[in-house]
C-alpha cells in the first residue's frame, strides 16, 4: 500500500479494548499510524505484549514503547503496593475517583505523543478516552482534553512557527462500552489479542472482578457478543 | 526548622543557574521544597550532579531524579547525535528555535511535575523559565505555561474535587540574566555548584561557546561579577 500520502498521527496503544477500537478507527480513516506505548511500572506489564500484537496487527508504521517511571512517585494502586479494587457496582464505580487513578497520566502520556509528534511532524494524536463507561479518571473528560489541545498548539516549535496545528482525536469519548466493542467488530478488530485487566494473574489472564474487568464484560454483554479474549485463555 | 505549616511547592531543578535561582526564591518565599529532577539521556548528565549538591545546599525537603527515555524520539541536539551549535551571536541565537530544543521538554517535565505535586498535595510547582534572556524555545513562554496551569487545573483528582488549586510559578519570567545573577547572590546562592553548559568535556568542565555558556557569562558580566563555577575548575 502506498503510504506517503497518508497524514501522520501518533495513537496511544495500550492494547486494551478502548485504545485498540481508537487505532483501528485512526486506520479506517485512513492514518498512517505511529503508535506509542508505556512502560510505566505498572503491575499489569502484559499490556504491552497485547499492544505490540494489536499494533502488528493492525498496519501500524511504527510501535515505540518509552520507559518512565512512575513509581517515583507512588500514588495509585496501578503502581504502588495498593489493592486493586473489586467487584464495585456502577455506582460504587462512578462515585469518585478510586485508587487505580494514577496521578496525572494521561497528561504525561499525551506530553511523550506530543514530542513523538512534533518529531515525526504529525498534526493527529489519537486518545482512547472515553467519558461514558469509564472509571472517574479526570483525565479523561472533553474538558481535559480540549485544554490540552489549547497548550500543545503554544507548546510546541512547529505550532509556534505556523506550520502546524495539533488536534487530539477521541473517537472514543462519546461511545458507551457497547457501541465501543461493536465499532471494533465491524471495524474487522481481533479483539482476542487485547488485554484490559488492571489485576491478572501470573499467566497473563484477567482477574474479571477489577473496575476494568467488569466494564469490558459490560460492553461485551450488552453489545451480545462474546468476549474472544476470554474464550481463548 | 518546623516545616510543618510551611505551604509545599514542587521545584524542577536542573542544576543550572535558573533553576537554582528560582528554587532559591521559593525557599526565600517560606516553602517547603520538593526538588524534582530528570534522567532524560542528555549529553549534560553532569547537571544531574549539579542539582543534587544545589538541593541539599538549599536545605530542600526531598530531591527525586526522574528517569524519562526522550532519545526514543531523538530530535534535539541534546538527546541525538546532532552537534550542539557553538559561538552564536545575540541576533542569531534569537532568530529561531536551535537545534538543542528538546521536543516537547517542558511540558513533559511540568507533567511529572503535576503527578509529584498531586501526590504530595502541593499546590505550587515552580519552574524557572525565562523569556528574556533565553534561546528562543516556544515552551518557554507565559502563553505556554498559562495554558498548561489551565490544563493542570481539569487534570488532577485534587483539582477536579476542589481541594486544590495548582499554579505554576515563574518568579523569572521576565528578569534579564543579570537579575537573575544578582537574585541569586542576593539571596545567599552558591553559584558555584551549579552547571549550565549544554556540552561540557569529560571532566564536566563547560565549554563557554554553546548558548547556555554565553548567555550565563553575559548574566555575570552585565551584573559585573564573576562566575565562581568558572574559577573553582
């Protein structure tokens, strides 16, 4: 496929359910897609070989994976010695921000894309945020994310010299979980390869009782499908 | 000292004649420090050295190196193999944005600023820019940082639940370099134990032809002093 006229953009991969669904969408738009992934200390490390999967998998042009520590300032139960909550109802789910929050993430992952972009000369970076079924985090609200996009166009030589502007791209924020997992069916996704569990066990399956584990069941169910990843663990 | 009803600031510290000028301020402003410094492949590692003997020479709270990878991205002469431009007059050096721009550097530090300062509950971050006397980096400027404070505000726990509201302080922002001298000696700095230069030799002795070499001995000759880092090697 030529490729050299397609515009650039920076996707941040995980290789969850929500991220996955972004990049694919980012590809049926016809991006050539650079994707960026974190080793971030955090204690569900096979995320990153679901995310060098999904990328493989989907065309990408380019799978770079930046190693920060967030450990150095403790904080979440993602990267501290804090239990992984479970079994939380909607509710308990959506009443406050709960310990799996890890502070101020997205902000630093949408700040490495912005390099990435700015080296690379994208003007499109792709977040998988979503604000419907989604665990509280501050950092994924339009408000957020459109403030960030404020900054990036003042922060960055090529905004600054005219010769770019910098968008954020949430296909994903409006989406409840089950139109989520659709769009990804449809989209022809392979979603057996992603991972979403905040709490696996040593061999990589998913806990299927953390906040993360239970909204994907969610979307799953009330798409009417069953989850692949599941059934092939 | 009884620190304990001292307010808590984040202070990102390089070694450099700025930053340790802006952290001198801070504790002259009665707050409590919490030094934040970053690993991030630089050329200068000797500045890391800087910031370690300048922070506890300022009686700091706690001094915390992040280590970040931006040479995944390369781009800046001070993380590539590009060479760091030498012996540029004032004009030049203001006329566009130099190769030793770091993509995106600001705003990935002020980041990880924002993620020390939610977990410690501070609600200043201090950050030692200066649009004066400086090389030209768009991440450098009042607009930029105005935004990402705008940013920090919807991004964090703290902020979103109304607990805290963060500002980023310039105290720099607008003082030549030979104000920044003269604060710095006013104050009770040894400059001595700071290190500015973006390319020095093996033995961490600076150049005195890149940029930061140039624009700290126009600091010090304008202020009509001389630089003790310069007679102590």
């Amino acid at each position: 496929m030529d490729t050299r006229s397609q515009p650039r953009a920076v996707c941040l991969l995980s290789g969850g359910l929500d991220s996955t669904t972004c990049l694919a969408i980012a590809r049926a738009q016809g991006f050539d897609c650079y994707c960026l992934s974190f080793d971030y200390g955090q204690r569900h490390r096979v995320e990153l070989e679901a995310a060098e999967r999904v990328a493989h998998s989907l065309g990408v042009r380019e799978h770079r994976t930046a190693r920060i520590d967030l450990r150095v300032f403790g904080g979440s139960a993602l990267t501290a010695a804090i239990d992984v909550p479970k079994d939380r109802g909607g509710a308990e789910m959506t009443s406050g921000i709960p310990v799996t929050y890890v502070p101020a993430r997205n902000t630093i992952f949408l700040s490495f894309a912005l390099a990435y972009a700015e080296v690379i000369e994208a003007e499109h970076i792709f977040i998988g945020v979503n604000a419907i079924d989604y665990s509280g985090y501050p950092d994924c609200r339009s408000e957020f994310i459109a403030a960030f996009e404020n900054m990036a166009n003042l922060a960055t030589k090529a905004a600054v010299e005219g010769r770019t502007h910098l968008k954020i791209d949430t296909p994903l924020l409006r989406m409840t979980k089950a139109d989520i997992v659709r769009t990804a069916v449809e989209l022809g996704v392979d979603l057996s390869l992603t991972h979403s569990c905040y709490d696996p066990d040593a061999q990589g399956r998913p806990c299927g009782h953390c906040d993360s584990c239970i909204l994907r069941a969610k979307g799953f169910a009330e798409a009417g499908l069953a989850d692949p990843a599941l059934s092939s663990t």
